[in-house]
C-alpha cells in the first residue's frame, strides 16, 4: 500500500519513529512512485532549505583576500606560512610581522613554532626540534621580537597595505588549504592563517599549512653492516594512502610535507605484474636484482610478494544481511552515523547477483530491508539512509531473524554472510552466551558465516563479540574510524570477505660473503624486531585477496666502496658453509591462514645474476621510478646521483615498455614535482 | 585589471551565492563555516592552472565547496546534517554543469514563492528547513496539534511543487 503525502512528506523529512519508519521505508522498497515522490521532496525541501539561508554571501574581507590571490598564480613563488587562531587575528598578525623580521635577521629557521592562546599574548611553542642546538636562544629572541611589536597594535590599513605589496595573504583553514608550497609554519589551528612571501625560498620548515593535517617524522633508513646487522624484519604494508596524499599536493601545485611521503607507499601504489603463486601456496616471490639506478655501484633488489589473485567479478555472489544494532547508545557519532556512511559507500560495490538485507535490533527486531538484489542499489541506499537509534538491546532475537534472512535467499555456492554491527551492547533478551555461540556454530556448519563489526568505545565488549566471532567461523573487525570502517566495508571488501593470510611478516637474511651493507627502502614505520618473525603472537599486516607486497633494498656488494664502521672490540660473524653458494639474500615469509592457527613459513634464496644499469624488467624501472620520486621529495640522504631526470627517465621507460594510465600518471606528477621545485632536490 | 582577476569576480559574482546557500545546507546550517568554505573553493580556483579550469569552473567549484563540505562533516564527524537533513539523496545527484546556475535561478523562484504562501504555512516551513526544528518543536512554538504541523508542511512543500513545475524559468537567468 503506497504511504500518503502526509506520511511521505514526514518520511523524506525524517520525522517519523523508528517503526513508522520501517514500515514506509518496506513500502517505499517495493513502490518506485513512492520513493521517486520521497526523492522529489526530498530536493524541493533542500532547495528551499538553501533559500533560505540569511545573507548567503562572502564578506567584503573575504571577497578582497580572493580577488588579492587572482592573477597572483603560484609558480616559482614560495610563501612562508604564519597561520593562528582565528580568534587570534591581531596576535596572528603580529606573528606575521615578528616573522618578517626574524626571517630579515635570521633567514634559517629550522624549527616551527605554533601561536598558542587567545590572542591577547603570543606564546610560541616549539612544534619540533631544532635541527641544530639553540631552540631556546631562537625561541625568546622571536618571542621578545613579538612582544616589542604587540604595542601598538597592528590596524587593518596595515594589514592592508602589506597585502598589497604581497607580503601577506589570508584565508580561513579548514584542512586543507590551497595553495603555497613549503616555508616554515607558525601556527596551528582551525582559524585563519597568513602567509608570508618567502621570495628567496630559504625559510624551511615542514609542516602542513594547515595545521589539521600532522604527519610523524620518520628519518629515513640508511645503510647497515651486514656484519652487524644481518637480518631486515618487516610487517607487509600495502596502503597507498600516501601517494594520493602526494599526488593531491601535486596538484594543487605545492609539494608534500616530506613526512607525507612514504616511500613504500609510493612504489605499492602500481601494479607490477607478478605470477601468482603455486596451487596450495599461499604466497609467489619474484625478485630482481640489477645495477641501482641512482648508485650503480650498489644493486637495487625488488621483492614482490603476490598473494593469490581472485577477480573481483569472480568473488561468488554475496548474500549479505546486515544485522545493525539500533538501540539508544548506538547513537554515539562514532557508531550508527559512522556505520552508515560507510555502508552508503559500501552499496556502491553491490553487484546485479548480490543480495543485501537489513535487519535492526533494538528493543524490538525489524526487517528494515527484505532481501534486495544488487540492481536495486537505490532501495538498499534508502534503508540505510533511515536507520536510526532508539530503545534498548535484544541481540538475540535480533540474530535469529538475520539468519532466518540469509537462509531464506541462501546462494549455494556463495558467500552467505551476516554482518553484525554493534557497540556489543547485548543487555537485553539471549544473555546467554553459551546459547548465542551455539547458534552461531550451527549456521556456520550450515554456511552462513557471521563477521562482526565493534563499533564506538566506552561501551564496546570486545571479548563478547570477539568470542561469537571466532567461534562462529567468523570475522572480527574493530571499526575505529570512517577510513577504517571504509578499508573494511568498501575498499578491501573482497578482502575483507575473502582475506588471503594474516600477520604476514617478511624477514631478509643478507649473505656477507657477498653483501656488506642493506638498506630498505621506506617502510620506516614497519619494522620488526628480529625475535618477533617468528612470534606468532605478534600482530602483523594482513594481506587480502590478490593484493601484492613490494619492497625494494638498496645492497652494497662486498668490494664496492662504503664507509662502514669498522669494531674494535668484535671481528665478523664467522660464514657457515651456505655462505660460498653464491646467493645473496634469502626472503623468508610468515603469514597465517585467515582463519588463524599458526604461521605458516615460505622461504625463498635469491641470487644476483648481475643484471646491469638499464638491464632489469619494466617493472624493476617503475618500482625504482617511484623509489627516486619518493626520495627527491622526501629529500633522503642516501638519494645517490638521484634526480628529477633520472626519475623522470626511469618512469618514461617504465611507461613506454608497459603503457597504461598510472603509469603515464607518474610521468606527470614527476615532471610537476620538478617543476614545482625549480628542478633541484628539495631542501629541509 | 589583470584578466585573471576579471575572470575571477564574474565567476565571484555569478557563484557566491549559491555557493554559499548549498554549503550552508551541508554544513547543516552553519553559513559563517560556508562561508569559509566557499572562500577557500575561490582561493583554490586561484591557485588552480587557469587551463585546466576555463569553461567548466562552475562545475570545479561546485565540485570543490561540496566535496570540502563533506570532508569536514566527516572530520568533525559531524554526520549528522548530510544524513538527516532534507535532501541528503542529493549529495551524491547534484552534480552536472549549470547546477549553480539551476540552483541559483532555484532559490530566486523559491524566495519569492514563499512569500505567496498562507503565512502559517510558510512560517511552519521555515521553521523546519530554515531552522531545523522537529515537527515536535514546531508544535510547541506554534501552538498547534502535531497533526496540523505535518499538514501545515506537506501542504506548503505541495504548493512550492507545483508552483514551481507550472511557473517557466525566467529567460534571463537561463545562461551558465
């Protein structure tokens, strides 16, 4: 029965109670006129919420500040970024000023103060360590230059005027801020910022302009004594999150914060074509040695560990019930609201074969959405667009009704799943978790798998939902975040329904009868202690279906030139006999099934077939294209001959060898990194 | 004046004001936050290659000022107005040339049709859309039975409906 006007108005207004709600949003599921009705007043009432809008326009200031920045493009022009509480707009100023001043006196800054408090005095605080001694010197000499400045205060026709010589521009910040490359950073906050021309580009610094996004500095690995260090522990890590952190700077025309670029992040942001593995194994390495690009000298090594590959097309027909606690104290933002956006997102995936059906448990179940094909994302996204959170808990009747929905459209052959969210409030109703478990075993005998996704804090009981998960053949997901809650449910969800191993570990043990020194390159942030490879308690990556693990080491051959330490007190490691076979590194892998149990050991011997410059594979040219990319911006120290020209010559050849847009897309952004740098290494 | 600058303030005064009534929405309300968000979108436009922009900068911009929105309601996680106020279906349908355009032509049709409206219904609208109220609440300052709010605003959002679908778009706003 189609809802009348009234009721369908209060709908598309999210007016009504929950069961109210149900109930309209099943009828609107099997009415398309109705849902098309919803939608229509649904964009009328938005419309007429924006003209509605009292003085809907920009400031004067604000208006002045834009048209200031017109005709002033960025090229070749660096700025200095003085940046302060927006309450603190004559405070900042005077920062501003202070700053000029200090730059005139002192133009090397390598520190990065914050402007702190409500405006009436300007406390500095040191946002990082100075590179070389005498913070504190630095510190109260612009803290007393300031302070002679705060008295008179700046005026506006000041600030005016020094806008018009181009000394100084405004603007709100609210994360990310356009425009600038780097200069120093004074200030922090969600306000106003200023910058200051830096015409020369001397100043340094490295922090975000915008104060919201922070970056942990990790030096960059150098080189070690085999002798002294003969093992390179690390946890797989296949984020990528930092080359498009990269490639948005580029693109705004600025270069990155050295800290937002990872350099592992950069070179697994390609795809490289690897074989997969051996039936039965769970994991394939290829590895390729040759000349290093940007040292010849050294050997450039790249391991590539591929886990098996399954299409996304080819992941069996899903047929999914989320089952959404929707009692009162998941009304927590962290919880329901988070959930939802992330599932909004998630619907996006669903293909025509999948299923999705949505049941919500509170004080009393409901089927908030019957099973619903793929090709209906619209009813799916309408459901979840109207979960809400009310009443109390009964989480076990709440699971009944969701395996009775997953048996019902049960996909023989596929993967039949039900996603429990849940702060893990099950305060009402089956209390006996004996019982729950018992249940839980009994549909995973019968082929319906149970995930279970913790959400908020506070209130969440791990053990409860980690003990139905685990015995219910199932998954446990903590949702933290929206970035993790959309790694699980939209990005990895092949993975997430079908993960390859877990706590997957690599460990290099390097020959000194032919290397002297290693070094690996990025994963500062991943390494492991030696003893921990081979404990499996020891939490690692995880690694999902078809992803692939790059890394890439930087060797010193034995008889090459390095300055290495010599000991005094200690000779070499004495070799063993395996030590005169002529390999160079054997690669050893650790990785657990999904389902837990202990690690399972893969090991594989590497030999130098002594490849030279320009001789290794297309593949070998992209990973070391993204490796010297990642260096120039990061400026690391053991960055060899390497150049934009190198790099931009190693991306070329990748990209004319194998063409395809991410590749050609690294040529571009290089070629824009160059640019933007004037062509030289990016000094810190 | 230098040619960037011209093409900057007629984009200003074309855009800004949509601009800022759309951000203002999803922000959910907050127009001083809008504000700051629409300055920053010009800011960027300023900084962006003028090539890569030229012909299609409303589209850039509103591109740009929702997807800033969005961000920070995630940031903050401040979810709530995206999801729950009327028309968050459009988040993810809005987009297309002319859209500030359409909007704008929108707004200036909506304005003046309101105040055609039967004053309770329309103070009944305003004080759901322009101020968020819950039926509930809008009971309770006007005085009336809840049914008579829901009528009150169903009515009010039927009339603007067809209003609007029988009244021809003015000609003179019809350019992007």
């Amino acid at each position: 029965m189609t809802p009348d006007l009234e009721t369908l108005t209060a709908y598309a207004l999210g007016e009504l109670t929950l069961d109210e709600r149900v109930k309209v949003g099943q009828a609107i599921a099997a009415d398309p006129e109705a849902r098309a009705r919803v939608e229509q007043i649904q964009a009328l009432a938005a419309l007429t919420e924006e003209a509605l809008v009292e003085a809907p326009t920009l400031s004067e200031r604000q208006r002045a500040a834009i048209l200031a920045r017109a005709g002033s493009r960025p090229t070749r022009r660096r700025w200095l970024w003085v940046a302060g509480t927006g309450a603190a707009a004559a405070a900042t100023l005077l920062v501003g000023i202070g700053f000029l001043t200090t730059y005139e006196s002192a133009p090397r800054l390598p520190f990065i103060y914050s402007l702190d408090g409500d405006g009436s005095a300007p406390a500095l605080q040191a946002q990082s360590a100075p590179r070389e001694g005498g913070e504190d010197v630095r510190r109260e000499q612009l803290q007393r230059q300031l302070s002679s400045r705060l008295d008179p205060p700046m005026d506006g026709d000041t600030l005016e005027n020094l806008k018009a010589l181009g000394y100084v521009d405004a603007g709100p910040i609210h994360g990310e801020v356009a425009g600038g490359t780097r200069g120093a950073t004074l200030g922090h906050g969600d306000g106003y910022f200023w910058h200051v021309a830096d015409p020369d580009g001397q100043a340094e610094g490295n922090a975000d302009p915008t104060g919201t996004e922070s970056y942990t500095h990790a030096p960059d690995s150098t080189f070690r004594a085999v002798t002294q260090a003969p093992l390179s522990t690390f946890a797989v890590d296949v984020d990528t999150a930092s080359y498009a952190n990269v490639r948005r700077y580029l693109e705004q025309g600025r270069l990155p914060p050295q800290d937002a670029v990872r350099v592992e992040e950069l070179i697994n942001a390609f795809d490289y074509a690897y074989p997969g593995p051996d039936t039965g194994e769970p994991f394939s390495a290829s590895v390729e040695v040759a000349a290093c690009p940007w040292t010849p000298a050294h050997r450039l090594a790249r391991i590539g560990l591929q886990a098996r590959r399954l299409d996304p097309s080819d992941l069996p027909p899903s047929n999914l019930v989320l089952l959404i606690d929707t009692s009162r104290s998941m009304q927590a933002q962290a919880k329901l609201p988070l959930l939802k956006t992330a599932l909004l997102a998630m619907v996006d995936t669903l293909r025509p074969e999948d299923r999705v059906a949505i049941v919500t448990y509170a004080s009393g179940t409901a089927v908030a959405l019957p099973s619903t094909p793929g090709s209906d994302r619209g009813a799916v996204r309408s459901a979840i667009k109207h979960l809400a959170a009310a009443g109390s808990t009964n989480g076990g009747a709440g699971i009944s009704l969701a395996y009775e929905q997953a048996r019902e459209h049960f996909v023989e052959g596929g993967s039949n799943r039900v996603l429990l969210a849940t702060d893990g409030d099950f305060n009402v109703g089956i209390t006996d978790q004996a019982a729950l478990v018992e249940l839980v075993q009994r549909q995973a005998r019968g082929g319906v798998y149970l995930t279970v996704l913790g959400l908020g804090t506070g209130n969440l009981k791990d053990s409860t939902l980690e003990r139905i998960a685990d015995q219910g053949d199932g998954q446990y997901a903590y949702l933290d975040s929206l970035e993790e809650a959309e790694r699980v449910l939209v990005r990895e969800r092949a993975g997430t329904l079908a993960v390859a191993a877990k706590d997957v570990k690599v460990q290099v043990e390097f020959n000194p009868a032919e290397i002297q020194a290693w070094r690996l390159i990025g994963y500062e942030n991943r390494t492991l202690a030696a003893r921990d490879f081979d404990d499996d308690a020891k939490d690692a990556g995880e690694i999902g279906v078809g992803h692939a693990v790059t890394a890439l080491y930087e060797l010193i051959p034995t008889g090459a030139a390095w300055a290495g330490a010599d000991l005094r007190y200690q000779r070499a490691l004495a070799p063993t006999a395996a030590a005169g076979s002529g390999e160079i590194m054997t690669i050893k892998l650790r990785a657990k099934d999904p389902q837990g149990g202990a690690s399972r050991l893969q090991t594989f011997a590497v030999r130098d077939p002594g490849a030279g410059l320009g001789a290794g594979s297309d593949d070998l040219d992209l990973a070391a294209a993204a490796a010297c990319f990642g260096m120039l911006l990061r400026g690391s120290p053991d960055r060899g001959e390497a150049s934009w020209d190198l790099a931009l010559t190693l991306a070329q050849r990748a990209a004319e060898r194998d063409p395809g847009a991410e590749r050609e897309e690294l040529v571009h952004l290089i070629g824009t990194a160059r640019g933007l740098s004037g062509g030289g290494v990016v000094a810190y | 004046m230098n040619p960037d600058r011209a093409w900057i303030q007629t984009l200003l005064q074309r855009h800004e004001e949509p601009l800022v009534r759309y951000t203002t929405r999803l922000l959910g309300g907050d127009v001083q936050r809008a504000r700051d968000v629409v300055q920053d979108g010009f800011l960027r436009l300023c900084q962006a290659p003028k090539e890569r922009v030229e012909g299609h900068a409303e589209a850039w911009l509103f591109a740009v000022c929702r997807n800033r929105a969005i961000d920070i309601c995630r940031k903050e996680n401040r979810m709530g107005p995206l999801e729950q106020a009327p028309g968050s279906a459009l988040a993810s349908q809005d987009e297309g040339p002319g859209e500030l355009t359409a909007r704008r032509q929108a707004h200036a049709r909506l304005t003046r049709l309101m105040t055609t409206l039967p004053p309770d219904q329309a103070r009944a609208l305003r004080l759901k859309l322009a101020e968020h109220k819950t039926y509930r609440e809008i009971s309770a300052e006007m005085g009336t039975s809840l049914g008579r709010v829901s009528q009150l605003i169903t009515s009010a959002l039927e009339t603007l409906r067809t209003q609007l679908a029988e009244e021809p778009a003015q000609p003179a706003e019809v350019r992007s």
